[in-house]
C-alpha cells in the first residue's frame, strides 16, 4: 500500500465507524474536538492525521485507536 492509499484506507475505517453510530461529521468533530472540515478531510483521505488526532478521533467514536487501524 501506499500512503495514499493507507490514507484512503484510515479515512474509510472512520467513516464506517461513524456511520455505525449513526453521527454526522459535525457530530463527530465536536466529540473529537475537530473542526467538522477536517473529519471530512480525513474521511476522504485528504489529511494525514498524527497519533493524537487519531487517537481523538477513536475515542470520540467509543473504540480505540487500534480497532480504528485494524480495518486498514
């Protein structure tokens, strides 16, 4: 893989988690304390998030960072 790929791969893991929780990415920025463009960043594979966002991200969802990773 490459890391657009990785990428595209991580922004579709966030994306089925959400949509499993059945939260906008508004809603899901606000629990993550993300600006709402940046999760749809991400969910696109656009941005290249550090550990912290991700693990903000997971937490926000109610998983850890590693059951967001394993989907890739």
């Amino acid at each position: 893989m490459t890391a657009n790929e990785d990428l595209a791969a991580l922004g579709r893991a966030i994306r089925h988690h959400r949509k499993a929780l059945g939260i906008s990415q508004e809603e899901l920025a606000d629990r993550a304390g993300l600006h709402r463009n940046y999760v749809g960043l991400l969910e696109r594979g656009e941005r290249n998030p550090s550990y912290t966002t991700v693990c903000a991200v997971a937490r926000a969802l109610g998983i850890s960072a590693p059951e967001v990773l394993v989907w890739l």
